[in-house]
C-alpha cells in the first residue's frame, strides 16, 4: 500500500483542506500522527536539552522583524531555480526536472548549465511546450503586518527556525550566564513556498524542524571534549565529496577512519550525535549514511556541511544537515542591527566572536523515515514495528469476549493501566484476530488479553506485535513488566526467559 494511503488510513497523516479537494504542501496530522510526533519531539528535547548542561532552549516568533532575513540573506538568496513551460505555463523546479529526466546530478551545477541542459526538454506535463530560461524564485512566504498591504507592513513567516536563535544569542549568553561552548535550541514550524511540493512529507511547505546552534570559542576549535563520548570503532556509511565527484560509491568506515576527514571536531561530535538519536528513535543504520556537500552545494560561509541521509523509498535523501556556519550570521546581525553580539571573554580580555556549528533536523522527514522503515506485512497484514516509546497506543487491553464478567475485569485493569501509562486503549468489539491486527496496523507494541483462565486467577496475557507471541503474566506483576518493556529495560525475550512461559 502506498504511504500515503497507509497514513491516512491508520489515523497518522492527511493533506490539509481534504474536503475542499487538500492543498498542495500542507498536511494535518490526525490522532496517531500527532501522538508519533509529540514523542519523537519530547524524545528530542531531552536527548539534545534536558540531559545536556550546556544546552538552552527557546521558542521564537514564526514572524518576526523583517530585517532578519536581509540580514541572514534569505531575502536576496533564498531562491531556487524554476522553469515555467511556454504554452501550458506550469512550473517545475529546474534541478529537480534535470535530475529526473536526464538522471543527473545537479548539486555542483550553475544556473547557467541548467539552462543549457533543458534547451531540449519538453514540459513533463503537456509533453509539448518549450521551457522558458530558468529564474530564481525565492521561497519565503510573503504577509502584511497591521491592515494595510504595503511594502513598509510586508514580512516574512521564517524559512527556517535557526535565525530566531542568532538574534537572541546574546541576550540568553548574558541571562544565563552561559560560558563558551554552549548550544541554543529550538522545536518549531518553518515555511517555504516549494515550487513543487512532493513526496509525501518529505517536501512540503509548512514543517517542523528541531534545531540547535551551537555556540563554540574559535580558540576551543578541535577541542571537544565530549569526543570522548564517540564509539571511534563503530561503523557508518560515508560518501564523500571526493567519492561522489569521482563518480565511487559510498563506503563503510569507522568513526575513526570518519575523523580524518571531518576535520573539525566539534562537528565531527555532533554528526555523531545527531546519528545516535536516529539509532535511538529506531532507524536501522543500513537505512542511513552521511553526505559530505560537494564544494558548488556549500553556502559560501560554510567550511563544511554533512547531510544525514535516509534511504527513502524515492532513494537516499537529506533527513537532516549538519553545517559548519562559521561566524556568519552573527556577524551579519551585528551588522544589520549596529548592536555588538560579540562575547567578552575573561581570561584574554577582549571580545570575541564565536563560531557556530548547526545540526537541524526535519521533524517531519523523521515522521516518514520511521513510518517507512516500520511499515511491513505479516500474512498479509501490516504490522508497524515502532519503538515502543514512540508509540500513539502503547498498551492495548482487550476481554477475549464480551462477557462471563471477562469485560469488566479487562476494563478494570484497563483503568488501572491507563492511570500509569497514559496511551493505553479498550477495546472489546470484533474478533480478538481483528483486534489484535487492528493494533499491530498502529504500531501497538503489547495488548493483553483476558480470558477464562485469568477469572480463575491464572493471569493474562501479552502479546508483542512483531512476533504475535503471548505470555502468561500475573496481574500483580503487569506494571512492573510493562513499565520495563516500554521503557526497555528489558526486552521481549528477556521477559519470557524470566516468566518461563
Ligand atoms: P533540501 O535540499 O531537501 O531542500 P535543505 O538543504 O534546503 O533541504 P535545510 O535548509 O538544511 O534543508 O533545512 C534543514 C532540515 O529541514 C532539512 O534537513 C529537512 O529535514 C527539513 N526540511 C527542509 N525543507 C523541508 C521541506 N520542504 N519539507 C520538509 N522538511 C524540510
């Protein structure tokens, strides 16, 4: 079944507007999306905020001063280049068009070879028409701050959440009396008006994006002390600029082998942990890869810049970045604003200006990434293999039929479950069978089951969705049993070993 309609289906995600016929680039997330979503974000928080002692969180404006985006340069380069077909005038993305229909790659290309590679192709759409010259289209949503639509009111809903950080960097330094290195993080919605919104989450034009700059001394370069944390002998697939220009494919290595060529280590760490949340959330690292930027894909501040890929079912595909910004954009504030965002520093005593590293990640292409990996059949019916903490039911009780006292026993415990675990569902229509796929399709990890042997004091049982197999538990025992399955600290097999069943 196709994502999309899996998604919708099971009460994860639809496009927004649906009945008036859904809007292209926007889409609404129903109760087990938001549910999926809500843990991935507090799951997040606390990996990158709440664990760390050297991490400040923020919430900014979507809208904010205008000057902001000057500023950062967005207003005058946040563009990409679109083609808009001479005779049924429909738009595309020029790159984007290249890529798929004479396969190549468009990262180290010039507007100027875009368009002497689309002299030939003929709009995809009315297979006819000839292509005008590619332009630039900027990708910032436009609106009018107050009531009147003039230029002086006009602003822009933010293309990305990372700016609200640089403008608010020396004012949290100071309140919290923060000390170099030091991060600023954010969970928010980003818009961009994407010329061709398309695969399903993936490209869309209003998203969530988790992101963090962080703030590190320019005399601190190369000594980070959290390196130490890196498993230097554990593997991931690297495919770098240089591989990637000699036309090779991406190789496996070490972390060790990884950080003769990310220079920096302080990005080197921050790769490292961006890659060990992904592992955590469930993602398989067969499924992921890093991707150095080729030299014509870098922003002109960065000295480096690595995509986390995941391997989509449209093919590997930026799940997050992690650039290297320099001093860039604080420098720029500090020019546009005339106020000094600088930091004294104690021991040299004198000013200096920090430099930034920024992993960001997509919310929403995580959503997807999780949804596709999870998303496999078992007889024919799907079964969605989530980490437990992540998911929207965690625990569903059922009475194996609706009566002899098995549905008020089931929903007894049910209640009592519910007052714990919070996501913990009832349900006594259907089947057991179908009530059990109807579970294993969101993702459910354990339902248990009342039956008569549980009124005859026996226990009850629980089911793990990815195998279908069932222990028998005392009910006393349950909480204590869930709580460490959902929490893993124990596994499935470990919990049959020690009940013996
Ligand atoms: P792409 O090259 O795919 O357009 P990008 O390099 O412009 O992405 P960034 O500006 O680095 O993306 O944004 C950081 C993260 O925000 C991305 O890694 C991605 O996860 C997410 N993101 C960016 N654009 C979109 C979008 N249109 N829809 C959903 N997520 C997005």
């Amino acid at each position: 079944m196709e994502l999309l309609s899996f998604a919708k289906k099971a009460g994860f995600v639809t496009i927004s507007g649906e009945i008036y016929g859904g809007l292209k680039g926007f889409w609404d997330y129903l109760p087990r999306g938001v549910a999926l979503k809500n843990a991935l974000k507090s799951a997040w928080w606390d990996f990158f905020v709440r664990e760390r002692e050297d991490m400040y969180g923020m919430d900014g404006a979507v809208i904010t001063h205008p000057k902001v985006w000057v500023a950062s340069g967005h207003v005058e380069n946040f563009t990409d280049p679109i083609v808009i077909c001479k005779r049924c005038h429909k738009q595309f993305r020029a790159d984007h068009l290249l890529e798929e229909v004479k396969g190549i790659k468009t990262e180290n290309l010039t507007m100027e070879d875009i368009e002497r590679l689309l002299k030939d192709v003929r709009c995809p759409a009315c297979k006819k028409g000839e292509l005008e010259a590619p332009q630039r289209f900027n990708l910032m949503f436009r609106t009018f701050v107050g009531p009147k639509e003039e230029k002086e009111a006009e602003a822009f809903l933010r293309p990305e959440t990372a700016q609200n950080i640089f403008v608010n960097f020396k004012l949290i330094a100071e309140i919290m009396r923060a000390k170099l290195p030091f991060g600023m993080a954010q969970i928010g919605k980003a818009f961009r008006n994407e010329i061709s919104p398309r695969n399903f989450l993936f490209r869309s034009r209003e998203f969530e994006q988790a992101e963090i700059e962080y703030f590190i001394h320019p005399d601190q370069k190369n000594k980070c002390p959290y390196v130490k944390e890196i498993d230097w002998e554990g593997k991931v697939a690297v495919y770098t600029a240089e591989a990637q220009i000699n036309m090779q494919e991406p190789e496996i290595m070490s972390w060790k082998e990884l950080s003769k060529i990310v220079k920096d280590e302080w990005h080197l760490y921050w790769l490292y942990k961006a890659y060990s949340f992904f592992l955590y959330v469930g993602l398989e690292s067969k499924n992921l890869r890093l991707r150095q930027h080729v030299p014509e894909e870098l922003s002109h501040y960065s000295e480096d810049t690595w995509d986390i890929e995941f391997n989509y079912s449209f093919g590997w595909r930026e799940l997050m970045g992690v650039a290297n910004r320099g001093s860039y954009d604080l420098e720029q504030h500090m020019k546009y604003s005339g106020k000094d965002l600088r930091l004294f520093d104690d021991n040299l005593k004198q000013k200096i200006m920090p430099y930034v590293i920024e992993p960001s990640f997509g919310l929403d292409r995580l959503v997807m990434a999780i949804l596709e990996q999870g998303y496999s059949l078992r007889d024919n019916k799907i079964v969605l293999k989530l980490k437990p903490f992540l998911a929207p039911v965690k625990i569903a009780v059922f009475p194996l039929v609706k009566k002899d006292g098995l549905d008020k026993k089931a929903f007894d415990i049910y209640k009592h479950l519910k007052k714990r675990f919070k996501d913990v569902f009832y349900d006594d229509k259907g089947s057991i069978g179908k009530r059990y796929a109807r579970m294993d399709e969101i993702g459910t990890p354990y339902c248990i089951t009342v039956d008569y042997e549980s009124m005859e004091g026996q226990g009850v049982t629980i089911r793990w969705r990815d195998t279908a197999e069932q222990i028998r538990v005392k009910e006393e025992r349950l909480l204590d049993i869930l709580g460490s399955l959902i929490n893993e600290e124990k596994s499935w097999e470990n919990i049959v070993k020690v009940t013996g069943s």
